[in-house]
C-alpha cells in the first residue's frame, strides 16, 4: 500500500443498485397470457351468444311447466308449449318458411327428424296436435306435463347455432 494516499480523501463512490425494472413492456409470458384470455373471452362469448335461443325457449317452458303444476289451465299451458316450440323451430331452423307452413302429422315428423326419436309423431308430442284447441278442463294435467317435458327434452336435443 503507498503510505502516501489517505483512503478518505479518494474519490470513490458508493455502491450503487440498479434501477428498478418497469413495468412496461411487459415479458413475452404475459402477452402470451393477455392472448389466451381474450380468446378465451371470445370463443366464451360465441357459445353464450348462440345458446340464447335455447335459453329463452327453456324458460318460456319452465314458465308454463310451473304454472301446469300449480293448477293453471292445461290448455292454456299447452299452447304456450306450441307456440314456444314453433318459434323456437322457426328461429333455428335453416329454412324457416318451410318450417312456418308445417302443421298436423308433417309438423311431428319434422320435430322427430331433429331428433331421431319417434315421441312427437307416436308418443306424448302427438298432443301438440289437438291440445290446444281442446275445450277448457277437458285436458289431462298429467298428459300436459308430459307433454311439456317432452318439449322440454327437444330443446335440450338441438344444436346450438351461431
């Protein structure tokens, strides 16, 4: 060591830390992360969007399925269960003027062509036929309900679209 230098009076500094980082830009993982949410949130949005149809037939059912059950006129309940389904089927449907025009034994083979069961044409849907035009209180409470719940399970049967 050279006796002559005084080790205070030399000019060093102190140590000294690097900046912090910011935050911006943010790393390559974080924008592989804020790409996958949003794609996410998209594809999240088609799917949500293109079940609304079902979601508004099912509650229209569940409306008229409940007031059956707590005594509501059949009748009543079961042109609502046509009604909703053939605005349901009109919406969805490729061709919906076509679907518009079917009534009688075509209508119930149409529903059972979406579906591949025969319960429109050979079971409980064949109520969708005169039930609603049957006279007040001349309809079974229980054939209604089943009715409805057939209607019910049809909905749920069909694909979502866009």
């Amino acid at each position: 060591m050279n006796p002559a230098l005084d080790p205070t009076q030399l000019p060093l500094r102190d140590i000294h830390l690097p900046e912090a980082v910011g935050w911006w830009p943010p790393a390559f993982g974080w924008w592989i992360l804020v790409g996958a949410v949003l794609l996410g949130a998209v594809v999240w949005a088609l799917r949500y969007r293109a079940g609304w149809r079902h979601r508004a037939a099912s509650v229209e059912l569940q409306a008229a399925l409940a007031t059956l059950q707590r005594g509501g006129d059949p009748v009543l309940c079961a042109q609502r269960f046509s009604t909703t389904l053939r605005r349901f089927a009109m919406t969805t449907s490729e061709q919906p003027d076509r679907v518009a025009g079917l009534t009688g034994e075509p209508w119930l083979a149409w529903l059972d062509s979406r579906w591949e069961r025969e319960a429109f044409s050979q079971g409980a849907g064949r109520g969708l036929l005169s039930a609603p035009w049957v006279g007040a209180g001349r309809l079974d409470r229980e054939h209604c309900l089943e009715l409805g719940r057939l209607c019910q399970a049809w909905i749920k049967a069909q694909k979502k679209r866009v």
